[in-house]
C-alpha cells in the first residue's frame, strides 16, 4: 500500500488505453488460444472438445511448406530492406533537416496510401502487360512473369515495409556523432572502414530493432502477399484468412496464429538479448 | 637549424558567396608547437580543418615535408587531430581505440600489442586498457585521445581544442603534460585555441587570427609583450590602449599626448611631431611608488575608481589627475594592502613599457 500510495496519482491516466489493450488484445488471443485447443466442428465452427489436432495437422507437409515459405519471404524482405535501407537512413540522418523532413515524408507515403492502390499500382508496372514486360517488348526481349510469384511479393512488402528498418536505422545513425566518422577517417579509415567499423556497430541496436519490426510483420502479413501473390504464393496470413472467413475454421486458424505471435515473440526476446549485450558494452555497469 | 615541416601559402577557404577565411601563410618548423589562437569564427579550426583535410581549400597550397597535402585524401594524410570532444569510439575498449589505426595499416597483432602498451605506458594508462571511453574521467578520455593519435607517428600532430572540455584544474594539469609530452616526442604540433593563457603557456610560437587573417605571428613574449595590432594587444591580456598624438621628441624618447588629456613618455620612434599614434601599456606594467618622484617620467597622480582584490593580484581602475583612465593590475602584498575606492595613489610607467602599435 505504501509503495502505491507513493506512485503519481497522474498514472491513472495510462489507465483508459490499460483498459484498451486487456479488452481488445488480451482478451482476444486468450480466446484464440482457448479455440486453439478445441475440436472444429463443420455446423458449430468450435466445439467443446479439446485436442491437440489443431497443432499437429501443422506438422502436415503442406503447412511445414506454408511455414517456411512465408519465413523465407520474410527473411528476403527484411535483408532487402536493410541492404537499401541502410544507405538511405545514412543520407537521411546526415542531411540537412529540410532534406531529411522531405525524405521521411516519401519514405513513409507508401504507408499512407491504402494497400489495395498500392498494389494495383504494382500490377500497373509488373503485370503481364505491364510497364516492365512492355519495355522487354520494346528492347527486343521475351516479356516475364512477375505478378503472382514470390518475386512479387517481396518487391510488395520491401515497398510497404522499409519504413519500418530506415527509422530505427536513421535515428540509431543520427546519434553518432560526425566527429567519430572525422576520426575514423584521420586514423586512416577509407570510407567503407569507417562504415564498417563505426556507423555498422554502432548503429547495429536499430538495425536489430529495425530488421525485428520488418520481419515480423512480413511474417504476418496478409493483403500483399495476397493481392501480389495470389493463389500460387500462399502464406501463413492468407491460410489463416481463409480458415476464418471461407472454411470457418477457427481452432485451425487459431493454433497457426498462436505459432505466428510465439514466433515473434522468441524474436522479440532475441532481439531484446542481442541491444542489450550491445548496450552493456557501451555504458558502465 | 630545423627545417619547415608545414607550409601553408595563400590558404583560402570560400563557404558560398563571400570569403570566409584567408588568405592565410605560415610556415610550422620541425618539432615545433605552434598555436593559432583567435575568437570564435576567427578561421582557426578551418584552417586546422583545412590541414586534416576534413575541409577542402578554395585556394593556396598546403605542404607537409615538401609534399603537397591538400590534394590527398584525409585518410592518406599522416597528420593526427586530437578532437574537442575527444571523439573517442564508444564501442570500443581503450585498446581497441588506440589500436584502431594499427589494425587499419594491417600491422602484426605482437606488434600492435607492444605499440599500444607503449603508448598507454607514455599517457599514463596503462591499467585502463580495457576499459570504455565512458568509464574514464574526462582527462583520462582526453589522453586517450591523444595516444590514439601518436601511436600511428604522424608527421604532424592537430588539436582542436582539446582541454576547452576539461574544468579548470584538471585543464592546468593537462596542459602541462600536454606540453612535456609534446617535448618528449618531439612531435611538430599545431594547436587551435581561443584561450590566450593555453597558447601563451603551451607555444613556441603563436599566430594570432582575426576574421579570416593572420594578425601576428610569433614568440609569446612577442605576442604579449610587442603585439603589433590593437587586435592582438586587445585580445591578449588586459591593456590600456590609447590614441595620441606625438608632442615632441628627444634624445631619451618620445612625449605623446592621448585624447584624455593624459601625457606619457614612450621610447624613440621614427613617427615625427604631430603624427598621431596608437599605443599599449599593459596594466602590470603599470608600478606602484610610494611618493612621488617627478624627475622620472610618467610620474603620474591617480584616484581608485574600481578595486577587485583577487588574491594574487590587485585590479585597479584609476583615474589619472591629468585626465584619463588606466588599468592597473598589481601583485598583491604589502603596498596594496591599504588600496581602497578613493585613494589617491602615486603611479609610474618605464617609458620602454609604452608599446606603440603598428596600426
């Protein structure tokens, strides 16, 4: 009591959005991980039955396949991200601050733009009869398929999702200070040694915090790899959408979407143990 | 007779439309310790960032050994800069930052080790190897800073303010071993500051900057003693600076009279009667008598205005009988213990202490 009474009575008011998250996030996934558990019924969608089939028909080669494909399209994504992201939040975080407010606006446009526009104007571009083929028409080459396969996909997320690696990254990178790229170069340092053993370790932190919130929301997402996709590149957000809404499958559902947050969640705890080694080494314990 | 180790000749240095700095020429001898002091914006650090080559020059020629050094790389340059804020690796360990150019030129890992021992042995650290920047006081940080620097043995050694971060004691005692350990060495250095006192403690020689130009170079006695611009006398030390116009000249000096009304003695120039002047007498120059001696010159009556007691020294505003102001700093003692606002003082200037200023 007295260790409460002591607390700013101003903390309740981070008690309106407490209350948000146990009613519309706690609640939710304990309820999907109580469905997980129980049986699926065809008239009753859930019944109360417990099982553990929901978990084992995920060792079935089909979603062992959806697993990995997804992961491994969330893994290009995020390293895609950080090879084009680092240069750029470099740019960024050392340029003047109107340049960097201009950049970070059209950096963060496509995430302003819905989904379904952006894709489309990805289908404008890649489609059969697209900007990219009509230019191999032009220049005497045989047109390719890139809309509706993984390659799609990943230019889909990379698009929507780099954001997420270059704010971290840039904020990481605008708190080294020039004057240890000044002395890494006095020292002798040509400018791709001063990168690496400078801006790359010390930066590293928001590479970690950056590559995390790519790779998990790749891991997660649903409308581009749906709408980019299509049928033949199944991940794990369209198969849980579709035992949802199409076959109401929703124990199914359930256990792939409670695999999903364990994965993130053992990467979020990686990724919290990789900064926090880094931090140690930096500060005075 | 050493040689000339740095050479800069007609360095300017344009930002956008107007010149912001230069032309600047001055030659740094081999081994020596060489300062350019100014105020802020003065051109100093530009110049010195000119030299590392972290800016590039609109004009003029720098030389290193004979070599030209401002069409080289910054990282090709073989000058060590010691930063203000240190600009220590925060990453790395005290090894790790000191070796950081070793590992660079790709020395052997034995003779890395030794050279970094070495160095940390010099700079008085050689317990703290593991160490990070962030655990080290700041005067420990700063000699780190320094080793990082000397162990590559640079031809020429930069500081750009490095004690400015320090506090007070801790800035005298750095600076002494600054100094030692420049000796020791025997490193040609250059050494930006805004700090007279540091320039006057740590150089051979001085150039004194002034919006983008060079107004005097040399010893620090020179500098303090014979400044030849109503800059340099300004900005070094406290000085009473006065216009006056020549009255009459003769065989054991010169009678000048200033605005104010007051009459001093000076030593013999070449200016003839009526040529009006400029001239310095600095305030500790300026002797307390006991009574009046009117057969020396400058001899002069004079009432307390302002009395700042700072335990070694005593300042003094005093108004002269004759008309006009001087600041006087005496050495604390004896004969100013008595000194209060009011107190009518007996004053005389050495005619050799009235400095007469080139322009």
């Amino acid at each position: 009591m007295q260790i409460a009474s002591r607390r700013p009575w101003w903390l309740l008011f981070a008690g309106p959005y407490g209350l948000y998250l146990v009613i519309l996030l706690v609640i939710p996934i304990a309820q999907i991980a109580a469905f997980s558990v129980l049986t699926y019924s065809p008239t009753r969608i859930v019944a109360r039955e417990l099982t553990a089939g929901n978990y084992t028909r995920l060792l079935d080669p089909y979603f062992v396949q959806l697993f990995l494909r997804t992961m491994r399209l969330a893994l290009i994504t995020t390293v895609i991200c950080a090879v084009l992201g680092y240069p750029v939040a470099y740019v960024l975080a050392r340029a003047r601050p109107s340049v960097m407010a201009v950049g970070l606006f059209l950096l963060v446009v496509p995430l302003m733009v819905s989904t379904v526009i952006r894709t489309f104007g990805w289908t404008v571009i890649l489609g059969r009869n697209g900007l990219v083929n009509q230019t191999l028409l032009l220049l005497g080459l045989d047109p390719i398929r890139i809309m509706y396969t993984e390659t799609a996909v990943i230019i889909g997320l990379v698009n929507v999702f780099i954001p997420f690696m270059v704010l971290p990254l840039m904020a990481a990178i605008e708190r080294i200070p020039p004057s240890l790229e000044e002395a890494a170069t006095n020292l002798g340092a040509s400018w791709v040694q001063m990168f690496a053993r400078v801006i790359l370790p010390m930066s590293y932190p928001g590479l970690v915090s950056g590559a995390l919130l790519v790779y998990t929301v790749s891991l997660s997402a649903f409308v581009t790899p749906v709408l980019m996709g299509g049928a033949r590149v199944r991940v794990v957000g369209s198969q849980i959408f579709d035992e949802v809404l199409v076959s109401f499958n929703w124990p199914g559902a359930s256990s792939l979407a409670l695999v999903v947050i364990a994965v993130t969640l053992i990467l979020v705890f990686l990724a919290l143990r990789l900064t926090r080694n880094v931090a140690r080494g930096e500060k005075p314990s | 007779m050493p040689g000339v180790e740095l050479a800069v000749t007609g360095l300017v240095k344009r930002y956008s439309s107007h010149v912001s700095v230069g032309p600047i020429s001055f030659e740094v001898m081999e081994g020596e310790f060489f300062s350019l002091l100014g105020p802020s914006g003065c051109g100093k650090t530009t110049t010195l960032r000119c030299i590392a080559g972290f800016e590039a020059t609109s004009e003029g020629a720098i030389t290193l050994n004979g070599k030209r050094l401002d069409h080289m790389p910054p990282n090709r340059r073989d000058v060590g800069l010691v930063f203000q804020n240190y600009a220590l690796f925060p990453h790395l360990t005290v090894f790790d930052n000191v070796s950081f150019g070793l590992r660079l030129r790709r020395l052997a890992k034995r003779e890395i080790e030794e050279r970094v021992a070495r160095i940390l042995e010099v700079v008085g650290l050689p317990h703290l190897a593991s160490r990070y920047p962030t655990q080290l006081s700041g005067g420990q940080q700063q000699r780190v800073a320094i080793a990082r620097s000397v162990v590559l043995e640079p031809r020429l050694l930069l500081f750009d303010e490095p004690l400015s971060n320090l506090d007070f004691k801790l800035r005298l005692q750095m600076r002494s071993e600054l100094r030692e350990l420049q000796r020791r060495l025997g490193k040609t250095s250059i050494y930006v500051t805004h700090d007279q006192t540091e320039a006057l403690a740590l150089s051979d020689r001085i150039a004194v900057l002034s919006q983008g130009r060079i107004e005097q170079i040399g010893r620090p006695v020179d500098i303090y003693e014979a400044p030849e611009t109503a800059f340099v006398a300004d900005f070094i030390g406290n000085s009473n600076m006065m216009e006056v116009s020549v009255e009459a000249k003769t065989r054991s000096g010169t009678v000048m009279r200033a605005k104010s009304g007051l009459q001093l003695t000076g030593p013999v120039i070449s200016e003839g009667v009526g040529s009006s002047l400029r001239v310095l007498v600095r305030p500790e120059h300026i002797r307390l008598r006991a009574t009046r001696e009117d057969d020396t010159p400058n001899c002069m009556t004079a009432e307390i205005v302002d009395f700042t007691y700072l335990g070694e020294d005593v300042h003094l505003r005093v108004a002269i009988a004759g008309g006009g102001e001087l600041l006087v700093a005496l050495k604390s003692g004896r004969a100013t213990r008595n000194l209060e606002c009011g107190r009518s003082i007996e004053l005389a200037i050495d005619p050799s202490d009235v400095h007469v200023l080139r322009k």
